[in-house]
C-alpha cells in the first residue's frame, strides 16, 4: 500500500466526514502505525512527547472508527484501510481509485453522473415505472451491502436522502 495515497484516502474521507483535515501528527501517526513503529519512535520522529503522541493517536483512532463505522485500533488499521481502499466509487465529479486489486471499478447506476446537490426540480419521489430511477432503487441495497451509509448513497446516486431513506 502506498502511504501517500493512503494519507489522501483517510484525509479525504475524514474531510467529507467531519469537516477536519489531517494535521501533520496525525499524518505520522498512521504512518508510523503502518511502519510498526512505537508511539515513543514516532514522538522521536516528530519531535514531541510520546504521551502527547499516545493522546492524539487515541483520538485519532477513535475519530477513525467512527468515520469507518467499525472498531479501528493500532493492531487493525492496516486491514481496515484495506478494506476502505477496496471499494472504488464514484462520487459526484471526483473517482476515488487507489489501484489495488479486488476493486470494485466504477458504480454509477444511473446514465449521468450524479450532481453534487440534488436536482430540485426532480420530483422527491421516485417513479418505479422509470428505467432510471429503478436502476437507482436496486443499486441502493448493493450499496449498503458495500457498507455505505445513506448519506453516501444519496450522494452517488443523485437521490434525495430521504428518498435513499424510504428504500428497503
């Protein structure tokens, strides 16, 4: 895995979560956990105390877990950024894609590529007899499958969150 890219995926996703970008400690903090390094190296490394190192990797860990909606811990961050990496979504005018293997290349289950903002002027309510929308109502329970939550799901699919909501 390259630390690069994995710094970029974890920064963007932490972004669109949270609003928060990686700060430089928290950069050679999942670093250093990918190197198996001790916090005492990396509090060498950085040039700061190991227990302020072993406070803000805790809170970053934990801010992880939340934003991955799973346990993320120094002993499996590697595989649940694997995990993460894996899956290769398009969101709205951007592609994510890390080039690992066992990827999933391209979901888009509607003929454009979703806007940013939903479109007002479409009507709330999905109409099932259109082809397009009932592409959209299928590639909804893939997508939880997958592990996205709804928010994300809207996101991709240019449907409302409260229509991705309604979907069983």
């Amino acid at each position: 895995m390259d630390t690069a890219h994995i710094l970029q995926f974890v920064d963007e996703v932490l972004s669109a979560k949270t609003g928060k970008h990686l700060n430089d400690l928290q950069r050679k903090i999942i670093e250093g956990i990918l190197n198996r390094q001790k916090y005492s190296d990396i509090a060498d490394t950085y040039g700061c105390t190991v227990g302020h190192v072993k406070d803000v990797g805790y809170k970053l860990l934990h801010m992880l877990s939340d934003v991955f909606d799973e346990p993320v811990d120094k002993g499996n961050l590697e595989s649940v950024l694997e995990r993460q990496l894996n899956l290769n979504i398009n969101f709205g005018d951007r592609t994510t894609n890390f080039g690992h293997s066992n990827t999933i290349n391209y979901i888009n289950g509607c003929s454009e590529l979703p806007t940013s903002a939903p479109d007002k002027s479409r009507s709330e309510t999905p109409d099932f007899q259109d082809s397009t929308n009932q592409v959209k109502i299928e590639m909804v329970g893939k997508l939880r499958e997958l592990g996205l939550k709804d928010e994300q799901i809207a996101e991709v699919l240019g449907l409302a969150l409260e229509v991705v909501k309604q979907i069983d």
